[in-house]
C-alpha cells in the first residue's frame, strides 16, 4: 500500500481493527487489507474525478501517476475545484469504511 497525497485524511485502523476481531490465516487477512485499500482507492478518484473538470482530467492523472505521494496534488485539485475538496474525499471515505466494517461484520457472522 503506497503513501498516496491523501492518505492523511483516510484512516482505515477502525476497518482494520474489525478484521482483526476475526482471527484470520495471515494470507487472507493481506488478501483482505489489499482489497480495502483498492476500494477506498477507487471511491476516492471517483470523488475526484467527479469534481474535477473534465479538461483536468489528464493533468491530474499523468501528475498522480508519477508522483502519488507528492502534496501539491491536493493543491492542485483545490485550485481546480470550487468545493471543499478535503472534506468531499473524507465523507466519502467515511461512508466507504462504514459499508465495508458492516460487510466484514455481516460475512463473519454469516461465516
């Protein structure tokens, strides 16, 4: 899971500490970890890409592609977005947490 410019305002502990209420081998539990990340990933450019004009698009994604980790990429989107960009990204990553802690739970129930 590589540092991404966003990642400071994405905490996934609450996610990770109900998979670890379930005593899973090493090999799923990284298989799962993996899955988590992807997902809050795509929720989150979907955000992004869904604020951001069109004509942004490939700026963005060729400056995130190369450097996913660099700071002034949220910068960037809050130079080109007229919403609160942070605060879009982290709802959306809270109602993303949430479905997949209910998910985890309802799988380790029904499991």
């Amino acid at each position: 899971m590589a540092k991404i410019f966003y990642d400071h305002l994405i905490i996934i502990e609450e996610v990770v500490a109900v998979l670890d209420e379930h005593n899973l081998p090493n090999d799923k539990r990284v298989e799962l970890l993996k899955l988590i990340d992807q997902t809050l990933h795509h929720e989150i450019l979907d955000v992004i890409l869904t604020h951001l004009p069109k004509e942004k698009h490939e700026m963005f994604l060729t400056k995130f592609h190369n450097t996913p980790h660099d700071p002034a990429l949220m910068n960037m989107l809050k130079d080109h977005i007229e919403i609160d960009i942070e605060k879009v990204i982290l709802k959306r990553a809270n109602t993303t947490k949430g479905k997949l802690t209910k998910s985890i739970r309802r799988h380790a129930v029904a499991g």
